[in-house]
C-alpha cells in the first residue's frame, strides 16, 4: 500500500510528508526547555519547521531535476521518517539551517553534470558550503565534494580548480566585513569552531541504539545495490550518483567528530541516505518484500514513541 502511493509522484504524497514532518518536529520540541508562549517565538518555530519542510522539498528537486531516481517519491517519504525516527535533528537550529545550505550546495555541485556555467556553479557550491560552515563548522567537508567530483569528470582547467576557493574566500572576507562592523573585531561572527568529540556515550539508549542500527543496517545494505546500479547508468550520470554516495560518507564523518552528539547531526546523512535507499527500494522486484523494507522505515518512528 504504502509503495503504490509513493512509487509516483502524486500531490498527496507532499501532503503526507508535510504532516510527518510536522509530527517530527513537534515531537522534537516537547524535549526542549519550555518558553514562554509568544508572537516572536511562534514565528520562530514555524521559520524553523519551513526550513525542515523546505529542505524535504529541496531533496525532491535535486533528484527529480538530475534523474538520481524513477519518478517515485519515496526519497521525500524517507527523509520525512528519519526527521521522525530521529526527532533531536529538529531541535538544533544552527545544524538545521547548516543542513539547509549544504543541500543548496549540493545542489549545485550535482548539476556539474550538465558542464554548462562551470564557473558559476563552482563558486555557488563553494559558497553555500562555507556558509553552512558558518553555522557548523563540520558542513566545510562537503568542500571535499566540490573537488572530488571535478577529478571524477578529468576536468583539467586550471581555473576550475581555484574558484571554490574563491567561493570560500567571499564567505570568509563578507564574515570578517560584518565582524568589524557590529563587533570591532574579525572573527566575533565565527561562532562555530573546529572541535571533535569521540565521546559516544550519549547514544546509549533504547530509542538511539534500535533507530540508529536500522538506519546504518538499510543503508549499508542499499548502498551494496547502489554502488551496483551505478555502472548501469548512462555515463553523463554516473558522477552524480557517486557524488550522492560521496555525501553520505561525509555525513556519517560529520556524526563521529562532532564535538556535541545530541542526535541532531545525524541531519547531515538523511538526505543522501534516503536518495541512496530510495534507488534501492525501486529495483525490488518482490512487492512483498519490498512493502515490508518500507513498512519497517514507517513503523520504526512510531515503535520509537512509545520507548
């Protein structure tokens, strides 16, 4: 039932999402400190969930524009269930907006493929990646994809290879500019620093052992067919579905340093772990089987309430 919804693109599958999404996020703030109900903070909460919702939105195009899957919405679907299964990515503002502008970056970086405007795309992944960092220091990783990809199409123009440091460098002189305006200082604006932690004691619970070994056990899984599926595309599109697995990688390398595991950083994985199931769920050819790999997605975050 739940593949035939979302195996095509349909109205009601954004709508679904929507409240899933909704759901997540208010789950996500009954663990925080309790306000004051006010105006402002109203307006704040709901920014906040348009920037969860957008994001969804954003995944949908990427992969709809680039052909990363069929014409199912299961990407959407998934991302909405793993903001649920892991309602603490909702509740970090600076991650989410951080996550926000990784995936603006992405965006660009995948529509490389085309090699039109070389130059403006470089500079704009570039520049969203750095702005991401603003927020979280950890997201200047997903520069590395910049790179990577440049090297996987044998780009061999020497310009193409410095203006994503250009793209970083803009970020760094508007930052320092807003700094000694507001603050009469130069790094007063650079909030997020580069620490690390390896301390995993905070995922010592039921709900984050049982939501993240399903999450990492399907993913790893997809990603043997993923990895498969790749030499069967056409060869224009071959980097973008190696770029997509590229920044699950960085994600997951963004989960182990960051320095506070509060759960929110598992934000950085949803989206190209759930394009990266997404392909795997559409080669099933069993329905059953693969009725039941998305039922237990869907039922997980609901089981995860009640511990």
């Amino acid at each position: 039932m739940i593949t035939s919804i979302f195996s095509k693109s349909k109205p009601i599958n954004f709508i679904i999402v929507f409240f899933i999404t909704l759901l997540a996020f208010i789950v996500g703030r009954l663990g925080l400190p309790t306000e004051e109900v006010t105006t402002l903070l109203v307006l704040e909460e709901f920014g906040l969930f348009c920037v969860c919702y957008v994001s969804i939105l954003l995944v949908n195009f990427i992969v709809s524009k680039n052909s990363l899957s069929g014409k199912s919405n299961y990407e959407i679907l998934l991302f909405s269930l793993f903001l649920f299964s892991l309602t603490q990515t909702t509740s970090n503002i600076n991650i989410l907006f951080s996550n926000f502008f990784v995936l603006l970056g992405l965006r660009r970086v995948i529509s490389l493929r085309s090699q039109i405007q070389m130059n403006k795309k470089l500079f704009d992944a570039a520049f969203w990646f750095a702005i991401a960092a603003l927020f979280y220091f950890w997201a200047i990783l997903f520069f590395i994809l910049i790179l990577v990809s440049l090297a996987l199409y044998n780009d061999i123009k020497v310009n193409h290879w410095f203006i994503p440091f250009t793209g970083v460098g803009a970020v760094f002189v508007i930052t320092s500019a807003v700094s000694i305006v507001y603050y009469d200082s130069f790094f007063d604006t650079f909030k997020s620093l580069p620490e690390v932690s390896f301390n995993f004691n905070s995922y010592n619970s039921a709900s984050y052992i049982i939501a993240i070994t399903i999450l990492l056990s399907f993913g790893i899984w997809s990603s043997f067919y993923y990895i498969k599926s790749i030499k069967e595309k056409k060869k224009a599109f071959r980097v973008s579905f190696k770029s997509i697995l590229l920044s699950a990688i960085i994600g997951s390398a963004i989960v182990v340093l960051s320095p506070i595991k509060d759960g929110s950083e598992f934000l950085f994985v949803f989206a190209p772990l759930a394009i990266v199931i997404a392909n795997y769920i559409e080669i099933i050819e069993e329905n059953w089987f693969k009725e039941t790999f998305l039922a237990i997605l869907f039922i997980l975050p609901f089981a995860l309430l009640l511990l």
